[in-house]
C-alpha cells in the first residue's frame, strides 16, 4: 500500500558479441563430440564414459572452468554473459558436467568472498560444491531449513538433496552461535560422507552429505556471507535460466526435424495443423526464454535489476525448459518413450532443472516482494 | 427379462458350485466345468464358454463365484487374449477357428498377444509393412517384418497379426488379419525399455514366419476391417469401473500434500485444487458414462475419457514430483525389468511422473483421439487424404 | 495433519428421467420463441421487448416460477434436478428471466424458513430477490462484508452488486444486535432505492440496493438464517452451474455449426486440424461440465454431499462456460465479434456467471476445507 | 557512415527549421516545407518527400522537430495511409501515381482506407469476391462487392482495394489492386458495431463505383502479389516502440491489485504474479526485436509478437474483470460511438476485456499467424490445398 515505485527496467544489450558467438560455436563443438546420446542414456544405468571427457573438454581444452575466476587468480576474467552461453550450450547437449555447480555458483561465492587460494586450484582444473539442498533460491531460503551446525569447534550436520558432487572442495554454509559462516571443507576430509543418490537427472546426481569434521576458521562470516551467497545464488540461477532456454530450444528444434521427416497417412506428420500449431506456440515460448535469459545474464553482467530479472527469467524458463521437453516426448510418439532416445534425457533435466535454484513458484514469490504485488493477507480469500 | 436371466444364471451358478466345490477341487478342472457349464462369458455362444446372454451380466456371475471361493482365469494375465483376440475371433473366426482358439485362450492356458504397431505404421496402423505371401507349394503363408510396442509378447503363445498380403491397392485394401504361433521358428523377441527403464513392451522381429492357411482370420484383404474391430473392443474394455473419489493419482497427491505441511506453497496449492477439481470432473463423468452404458444408452461422453484421463495423470503427477522438493530429484530404480503390468501407485512420484507420458500416446495417441472426437462426434471433415488412392507400394515412406 | 476422512462420493444418479427429458422439451421451446438474439442484443441498448414474454412464458404458461414451490403452498414441489433442468436451457438461450434469482434462489431460502404467504404470491407469479452482493457464495462469505444493518428499529444501509432486480419482494439478511436475522421488505416500501447499473451482462443487470426503511419483525434470526442462506446459496449455485454447463454446450454446439458451413482456403473451416482439436478439447469439457452439473443437482436433490458436490460444479463450470465463450468468439473470427451476433451474449453472461454465487477461486477454497487440503500455514511459501 | 548520414540530417533539420520557425509558421506551411526538403520519410526517395536514406534513421529527424516545438503531420489521423498505402504505391505505382498520391497522403490531405476483407473472404484474403470489370467504353473500372472490417472508410478519401478482375483462373491470379475514391458514387459505408458497443469499423457497399484507368496499381492480375506488400508494410509496423516495464494491459491490473487489499485472493495472486512475469518476458523478447532490427539483423522471434501481445492482452483483462468482483459485472457505456483509435486504457475493465477478444481476430488471426510461424519459420509443410489449380469461380462457396 506503499506508494513504492516497482524498479524500473534497464536498457540492457541483448544482443550476442562476437567473442560469444565464437565461445558458443567452441563449446557447441566439444560438447557434440563428448556428449553422446549412448553415453548418456548408460549413466542412468552407472556407466559413466561421458562426464569425464565431456568436462575434460570444457575445462581443460577450453578453459570454461576459470572462466569467472579472475585473471589475477589465474582464470579468463568473463562475466555471466559469456557463462550464459556456455550453460545454454550445455542444456542443449544435456551434459554431465559440473559447469554450473562449480565454474559458476562455487566460484562466484569464492570470487566475491576472495578466496584466492582456492580460486587459483579451480582455474586449475578443480571443482567445488556448495553444500546447500538443490532448491535453495536464496540466503534467506538457506536460512529457513536445517542444515549445518557449528559447535565445540567442529561442523556436524547432514545436507540433503545436494547438486554438483563430486567434487574436490565442498563450501560449506553453517548456521554458527554469531550467524552464519561459511567453511571450506576438503571433500576428502575426515568425517565428510557424501552418499548419491540414483537420480530422476542421472546427468546431475543428487547426494546427500554428512559433516563431521574440524571446524577450523571459516572463509567469512554473518551479513558478508548472506551477501555473497545471495550473489551467487542468483548468479546461478540466472545461469542456469539459459541452460533451460539452450535445452528447450534443442526439443523444438529436434522435434520439428523428427515431424519433418517422418511420414503417416501419406504426409509429413508435421504437416498436421494440430501439430503446426503446438510447435508455433512453442516457437514463440522458447524464443521469449532464450530473450529472457540473455537479459538475465546482461543484468548480472551489468549488475542493474539483478532480482527482478533473474526472477522472472527463472520463473519463466523453467516452464518453458518442462512444457518443451514434454512436447517434444509427446510428438515424437513412441519413439520419445523408448530408452535409446535423446529426448527423455532432455525431460528428466528439465524436471530436475525446474526445481534447482528455487521453482518457479518461488521466484514468483521473490517478484511479489520485488515488485510491490504483494500476497492477500491471511484473512482474505 | 433381465431378472429371468438373472436368477437363471443363479441357477447355473449354484449347481456349478454343487458339483465342484471350489475348496476341494483342482483349479484348472474347476475352471473345466465353468467353461462347460457356459458361465466363462455368458454373452459368448453356447458351446464356447458362454450362453447368448448380454454382456453386461457377467459381471454378477464373476461376483458369485468369487464370493464363493472359486478361482478365476487369471484374467490379468492374458488382456490382449480375452479382451481383443477373443471377441475378433468370435466376430470373424470360423467354426473350426473358434472350437481350436477360444477354449484354451479363456482358460489361460494359451496366452496372447498383439502384432499391429510398426515403426512405419503408429498412428497410422493402415500403414503396416509387414508383408504375408503365400508360400503356394504348402498353403502356408510367409511372414516378414517387424512390430513394436508389443506387450506380453515374451510371453505369448500366439499372436493376432496384421500384415500386408497386398502392396499393389491402396492401403487399406491390402491387409489381411493372421493369427500366428509365437513358437514358431523365425520369431524373435526383445525387450523394448522405455524411458523409465522398464521393458513393459517388446519388439517383435519376424523372418519367414509360417502361418496355416487355417490361421488367416476372415479373407484375403479383410485386414483393416478386422482389425477395428479388435480396437473397437479395446475401446470398450477402458475405464469401466467404478472409481473412489481420490482414487489413483489425485490420491497420490493428495497424500503427500497431507504428508508434508512444510512443502506446501500456495502456487502448488492453487494447482492442487484444481487438478483435484479436475479428477473429480472426470470421475462423476465416468460414473455418467457407466450408468448410460447399463441402460444401453452410451452417450458419445466415453469419447473423451481416455483424453482426460491421460492429462489429468500427467499433470498431477508432474504436480507430485514438484511437491517433494530435492526429494523429487531422486528416482526409485533404473534397472531394466520386465513388469506384466504399470504398477503407478507401487513406485515413486518420478516414475508415474515418465510413465504418464505414455497414457497419452499408448492405446491411440491423444492427436488420434481428438481427430476421431472432431470427426465422429462432432461431424467435421476429415483431414484431406492423400493415400487414399494410391497404391500401398507407390506412397512416399 | 488429522487423518479426517474426506468425504466419500455417493453414488447419484446422472441420467434424466422421462419429466426432465418433457421439462427440458418444454422450456427450449418457449425460449427459442421468446428469446430472439436482436431482442437480447437490444437489450443493452436499454430496449426490453424480451425479458416480459420470456418470464411469462417460463413463470405462467409452464409454471415454473414455483417449480420449488411445495405443493402445500400452490407450487410443483419439484426439486433441484428439475430447477438444474430449466437452468441449463436458460443458458443455453441466455434468457433474461429471474428463473435463477428469483425462484431458486430466493425461493430455497423461502421455503426452507416457512414462509408461506410469500412463497404463495411467488407461486402466483411475483419474483424475489435476495439482497446480498451477487459474488455471495455462503453465508460466511456474506457476514464477512459490510451490508444493512439494524438499529433503532429501522433497517439501513446499502448493498452494492445485487442481482435479481427489478422484482417484488426484496429478501434481506441483516446484521442485528443479536446476530444475523432475515427480513422481507416490499421493494415499494417508502425508503428503498434500487439503481441498476449498465451491466456486462445486459441479461442479468446488476443493482446497487439502498435501504432506509422501518425493521419490522424478521421472517427468522440467528442460526436459522444463517443454515437457511447456506442452503439456498448452495442450491443456487449448484443449478447455477446447469446454466454455465447449458451455456458451454450452446457455443459449443454454435460453433461447431459455424465451422461446418464456413469455407475458407476452399475448404469447410471445421475441417482445419488445428481447429478441430480444440473443439474435441472443449468437447471434452462440456461434457464434463454437464455431468458435474447432474451431480450438482443430483447430490442437492438427495442432500447428500452437497457442499463437495456444488463446490466442484462451481469451480469447474464457471471457467468451462468461459472458456467456451472465448472459443466460441475466436473461432467465429470477425463474425463472432459483431454486435448482431449471439456469440459474445454469452461471453458476457459468461464471464458475469463466473462472480457470482461465488468465483471458482472462492469455491476451490471451500474444498480445500471440505476434502482436508489445507492451505500453506502464513510461514511458509 | 551512418554518422556522415545523421550530421547531415542535422544540418538538414536546422536548415528547416531555420528558413521556417515552427513558433510562426503555419502548420500547413511548415509541413509542405518539410516535405520539400526530404524530411517526410527520408528513406523515400528524393522528390518525394525523401532523401533515399535508411528508414531507421526518420525516428532521429522525427525527435530532432518535436524536440524544435514542430508541428507533425497527425500520422494517427492516416495510419493505413502511412503505413500500407505509401509503401505500396511507392514499391508498385507509376511516377504519376507517385506524384499523385503520395504528398497530400504524406501531409494528411487525403486520408486512406484500406478494402480487402469480405464477409467471405477474411483470413483467406485472396478469396475475394468483389469484381471489378472494365468498361470498355471509358476505360474505366466498374466496381461491385462489399467489404468488411475497413477502419477509418467514413473518413477517407481514397481506399486501396484488391478486387476481382478475372474469375476464370485459379484465385489468387485474378486479382487486381486498384486506388479507389471513397467520395465517388456508389460508395456507401455504413458503421459495424462490435460486441463492446462501438463501432470502429464499417461495412463498404460499393455498387458500380467507377475507379479510372490510372488508379490500377501495378498490372491486372497483380493484385495478390501487391497485397503481400501492404501486409507486410503492417506486420513491420507492430511493435516498434520501447516499452516500459508494467506498460499497458499488466500495469492496469497491477494498479488494480495494489489499490484493492480486500479483494485479493490466493488464486488470484498466482495468476497475476505468472502474467506479470509473461508481460515481463513479452517486453523483453520485445527490446530484443527492436535491437535486433536497429543492427540490420532482423530475427524471427518478431513473428511471434502479436500472438503472445493477444495472448496476453485476454488474459490480464480477463483477470482484471475478475479482481473487480461484483464491480466486475458493471459495463462503463453501451453506446454506439465511433471512435478513430482504440481506448485501451482510457476506459474500464470490462472494455478491455470485451475489446482484447479482437486483438486475435484483426490483423492475421492468431491461427493464420501460427500457421505462418510453423511454414515460413519452422519450414514445416503448408496444409494441402484444394484451391490452387481451380478457377476462382468453380471453388464451393
């Protein structure tokens, strides 16, 4: 009821500059060599010859694993433009590789907590994990749910439903007796159990982790470390907006060349009106995803308007990511269902997408708040 | 009338029990005597398993027996047999057909399957490659092809079959309707997993199959003919139960919404409600077309049934992965296995949430079933055919 | 979180019975004659040479006015299946006619507190109107809101949104010293003012009610009104949902006409798969509507399971009617937008159907208590 | 480049405004002046109110005279005049019809309306059944049919109209494209009223309108192909501007939301949060178009613009109409009026959503768009078509 203005968009470039078309045609190509289809539909069934070259690629051949860290620490120095590209790049080849957990969430919280130590061993190669349950949005959405606890000098406490392991480095958010801190903790640690879990996504595990250890001195502490976790949360999550766009725009773009091909009662199935017209709707969704999502990354770039666009970018790509891989498994008939095909991959990560970094209802929530459209009070309705 | 078959059929049923009592006699001997006493389908012929009677009054007998302990046929192990191989071969089998099928098929010692799908031929079952010649020095006919989607297939003794015996007509003229040994040499079967890493369905690979002149059902080119009617029986045997408010699905949910107070969210609340809404639409619908199909008075409402039910199941159990949370980023069991039926309610919310991706494809995708809805029921113009008179051989593929 | 069983369904039936098949005959007849599309239309030019033949030929020539009226009081004692009858041709003809409002609605409150002598003059003819705004879907929901109150002998206030106007006999629950208490007040009594609104649904205006006038002794008080609104609203909005169900049939069955004649492109238009599958969608949603409807009607006619019964019939046929207005516009194209034609009646009534008797939102709500789906506890979300 | 371009136009602008101060200048004056000098549209050619530079640079010299106090020439007094019947005859007209035309067109002398759709020819424009015959005797055309849905025909001078020349080909080959006098006997426009009461639009009777030799545009038989440009000048139109965040339709029902506490509901909330955020995405992939067209590289992604801006337009006043509650039901006036442009904002919820049904109707139909973005974007096959190799006047009608 506050005459509170709602913040006003920026003119954000959204447009793709030549170093991002190149780095997208670069990562495009690694990834259509490592990634597949076989090797992805085995690692449901636990063999795995497909994570290790595909990162290999990215990170070594590339370099896309210090892409976000600094060059002072040894890294390329990018931002979350060029970061943008190569998640949609890899939404569109569904690849198991911890880009987004470690190249952007981990180092965005170790970058702006300046952790130059374990900056230089990412832009090495190294991977790391922030141990937090895959849904969380938010500091404040962190700081809602168990987890764990610092006391008589050591971190106990199990996290469950934890994205990006394994990995090398697991950062650590505690709720201490001062507030919050955060504490990096070897993955090979004594007293650090991390079990997986068989996963609805088998191209990005879920684990559950279980700390007992030293607790040492933390990296940061109270409101610094509310700050950069809600940076980096964000960060990612506007990240990950552009892997859902890269994903859904791979299940149109499939399921138009399967309906173009394919052929019942004489015609080319994608010749059925029916059928024209879903994938017109469709056309216009994944355009607006791939638009939101690039203005979501130029926000972060720029770092104007970063809530209300990395909300409404996570809140609409990942329906479109869902409502994409759906019809692309509904049109390409009983062909989509069967085990051998691309296409379930695309659902199952676009499932499992729809719930990292906060759903969609809660990002829909953070708008309600951002943008003065605020919930009906408690005796209403 | 119906009370005068009613009791009659009592009759029939208490002397069945008389002379057989279900606590002392061997299953299979018991299932014998129904057979013989015509109480296997009442609206089957006398002679084969049943009396002349309407349909409608098996179900009574099927209650009396199982209040009394008698075993029953294992009805869920043979579907394809009982509810399409039989009525087709009933409709369109000769009376040689029907004394050496219908028997051992209703007793379950001979099981069935169905080769219709191909990957050429889905929607458009008219399409089917698979050819049939004959081999003219035996009467024999040589099967070559390949179906999918074949459930039960590993299992079979016998298959109805649709093949092309005819590629120089148009497509529809040029098939004929087979009933072939699954035994035979030249049959192969292997799983087919699907996308929840189950193989429910097989494929079917055939290579200079020999099928008995005896076992090619109706004539030559009566194929197409035929075969609607053992889709049209599939039709019939959909959603003819009664239904608990909150059965299935929509329980599942409500469940869980119950179970877990701190994942509630007012957006999965607005979704719940409706949906739940939704299943109870469909549900009071469904008691409607049951109760129009007990007077004999289907209303086209049936049409849609399938329609609904397979979005509903999609959209509440997209619903339910979401509830969980991380926990709904978490699956029960890859392992490929080979279920006899979808167990929905038996796993977990990932796996209903992928294997009701198939309610709208399996059976008649949901697009053929609005194209059958718009055009039957609602008397628009079919799509503009281009095959329709062309010759099988000469259509692009 | 108490393991309170929800509500089993009953097993009502569905099917009409050989009077509902002649009812249904009867009244499609006096309403095709009476309700002529330029004579509606007109209507929202302020010219009414359709709601008087209308309401004669349904109240006098069928005697439908006191179809709920007992027999003991000079009406056809029938009940809700036979109103739910009625209803649906209403809105299949959107008839303007206070059938609804009058000899429903307030004609349920009537009988269910005795009230003889004016349940007489109904069945003679007259029409009531109950005044409460038109969204009331409960008697909860109408304490919640200002109104008239009662104090000093007289009854005053105002009560803006009333349907049901013009009619004779103004029902009135108030807001008394001891609780709720109903009073009947001539709509000619000195002190009443009624101005009727231009309306979006010119076949059901709305008023705002304005009263000043001596109290009088209430027809009843206390908990007697409040059970008796509960039920006459719940009876209301259970054959309300008739109406919304025969609505959705006519523009469906309308356009599916249109279609089959329309040539486009050389073609019949209803031949256009696109088109096509929508109307097998809508198909599949008057159907439902139709039955949740019967089971409406059914489950008041039996009283059981009535609050679950007429939640659902609410929620689900107020947006099928919609919904199948808005087609029913689109798939006219330019035609369905004119002025002369019958289709955008039907919107109206359509989207004004969906307030009242309360929103399929405020319905869904209503199940949420009903069926133990409790809403998210303020802390969380 | 482009910068000698602007410092050119700059000079230009100041030489204008110079030679004629818009603080003393006639309006009739300045505006001929300003055509004089090239700054009409600078992408026309020089002569003709042009310089024959890029389009995209008149929104500059546009800003540079309104900045200058200038008066404009009332562009939304002749939108089809501007927008689709300038291009046209400029693509496809003689020099005379240049000199003819296109100036008192440019400074609002002669205001356009547009004739192609028909009561049977709406979404299949090229179906037109409006002849028009040569008189042998003057060389004149006779024109007879009737037109639908012409915006602006009770104030125009002239209307483009695509009529019938020869119904003996297929249909889209016997078109022609004429430039007609709407001021010529036998033009009768008549107002259409529409579902919110007004009446935007008019019905064109026109009965033996005679339309000179030299208002034939392009050749006979053209008329299909020259329609094709005005179409696509008015796809080019939509969508131009710069769009603030909670513009339009969304900032209304926001409004609305934020002024009214006590009629939120939960339901309500999830709706407008999930259109706000699709208002959002439609502004943004909106801002991307308009980038892309100032670099030269027009995406696809424009294409889609009117459906989702449909879309949404009916949704959010959908919604709004819903917040209002019983005030919802309240409709602002009736009244036939006939308004030059459409009054989104300026009047109440009710309009809005009555009116919004039109936004997928005028201009392409939603379905006509889809079926374009699924053919010339998607490259998916056109629908069979029956219509091609008849003559127009052997189609079923």
């Amino acid at each position: 009821m506050t005459a509170q203005p709602i913040p006003a968009a920026p003119d954000l470039d959204l447009l793709p500059s030549d170093v991002e078309t190149d780095l997208r045609r670069s990562v495009r190509a690694v990834l259509a060599k490592t990634c597949p289809t076989e090797a992805l539909v085995a690692l449901a069934d636990g063999s795995d010859d497909v994570s290790g070259p595909a990162w290999s690629g990215l990170a070594h051949d590339l370099g896309l694993a210090a892409l976000l860290v600094p060059e002072e620490h040894g890294g390329a120095g990018a931002g979350p433009r060029e970061a943008a590209v190569v998640a949609e790049e890899c939404g569109r080849a569904c690849a198991p590789v911890p880009f987004l957990t470690s190249a952007v969430l981990a180092t965005s919280l170790l970058v702006r907590l300046g952790a130059a130590e374990s900056l230089a061993r990412l832009a090495e190669g190294g991977t790391a994990a922030l141990v937090v349950p895959a849904g969380t949005a938010s500091a404040g959405s962190w700081a809602r749910r168990t987890g764990v606890e610092v006391s008589g000098g050591r971190l106990a406490g199990e996290v469950r439903g934890v994205v990006g392991l394994p990995a090398d480095l697991l950062l650590v958010p505690v709720h201490g007796p001062d507030g919050p801190a955060l504490h990096l903790v070897p993955v090979d640690a004594d007293g650090v159990a991390v079990s997986t879990h068989t996963s609805l996504d088998a191209t990005r595990p879920v684990s559950d982790v279980r700390l007992d250890v030293e607790a040492g001195t933390p990296l940061a502490t109270g409101d610094e470390v509310t700050a950069a976790l809600d940076h980096a949360l964000a960060t990612a999550a506007g990240v990950l907006a552009a892997e859902q766009a890269g994903l859904a725009a791979w299940c149109l773009e499939q399921t138009v060349a399967h309906l173009s091909e394919r052929r019942q009662f004489g015609r080319v199935v994608g010749g059925f009106q029916a059928l024209k017209h879903r994938l017109a709707d469709l056309y216009a969704e994944v355009g607006q995803a791939s638009a939101v999502a690039a203005h979501a990354a130029a926000a972060l770039a720029g770092e104007s308007d970063v809530p209300v666009s990395v909300a409404v970018a996570q809140a609409f790509c990942s329906e479109v990511a869902v409502h994409a891989a759906e019809e692309a498994v509904q049109l390409h008939g009983g062909l989509g269902m069967t085990w051998e095909s691309p296409v379930h991959l695309r659902l199952k990560r676009a499932k499992a997408d729809h719930v990292l970094l906060g759903s969609p209802d809660a990002h829909r929530d953070a708008l309600a708040r951002l943008v003065d459209l605020a919930a009906p009070t408690p005796e209403a309705g | 009338m119906s009370e005068q078959h009613r009791s009659d059929l009592e009759q029939r049923v208490t002397a069945l029990l008389e002379a057989h009592d279900p606590a002392t006699t061997d299953r299979a001997e018991f299932l014998r005597a129904r057979w013989e006493a015509g109480l296997a389908w009442v609206h089957f012929p006398a002679g084969l398993g049943g009396l002349g009677l309407p349909r409608d009054l098996q179900a009574h007998v099927d209650d009396l027996l199982a209040a009394a302990g008698a075993p029953d046929n294992a009805p869920e192990r043979n579907g394809i047999g009982l509810g399409m191989a039989a009525p087709t071969i009933l409709a369109h089998g000769t009376p040689e057909q029907h004394e050496r099928f219908l028997r051992p098929l209703w007793l379950g010692e001979e099981i069935w399957c169905q080769l219709f799908s191909e990957p050429g031929a889905g929607s458009d079952l008219a399409a089917v490659a698979t050819r049939a010649v004959p081999d003219e020095s035996t009467g024999e006919w040589v099967v070559n092809g390949q179906k999918v989607w074949t459930s039960s297939a590993h299992l079979a003794d016998f298959a109805i079959l649709v093949a092309r015996t005819d590629p120089d007509v148009p497509k529809h003229g040029g098939l004929s309707y087979f009933l072939l040994g699954m035994r035979e040499p030249g049959v192969e079967v292997r799983p087919l997993r699907q996308l929840t890493g189950e193989a429910e369905f097989n494929e079917v690979f055939l290579t200079d199959v020999r099928v008995p002149a005896a076992q090619l059902l109706g004539a030559v080119g009566e194929g197409w003919r035929i075969a609607n009617t053992t889709l049209n029986s599939e039709r019939v045997s959909i959603g003819g139960q009664a239904v608990p408010r909150e059965a299935g699905m929509v329980g599942k949910v409500a469940q869980t919404w119950r179970a877990h107070p701190e994942r509630r969210t007012h957006g999965a609340h607005r979704r719940l409600l409706d949906l739940w809404v939704q299943a109870e639409a469909a549900r009071i619908t469904g008691s409607r077309v049951r109760q129009q199909l007990a007077v004999g008075a289907p209303g086209p409402e049936g049409s849609a049934t399938k329609l609904v039910f397979a979005r509903l199941a999609q959209e509440l159990s997209a619903l339910e992965v979401e509830l969980l949370g991380e926990d709904g980023l978490r699956y029960d069991d890859w392992t490929l296995s080979r279920p006899e039926k979808v167990d929905f309610t038996g796993r977990d919310a990932g796996y209903r949430y992928l294997r009701a991706k198939g309610n709208s494809i399996e059976g008649g995708t949901s697009e053929i079933l609005r194209n059958i809805i718009a055009e039957r029921v609602l008397g628009l113009p079919g799509e503009p055919r281009v095959d329709k008179d062309v010759a099988w051989k000469d259509l692009p593929r």
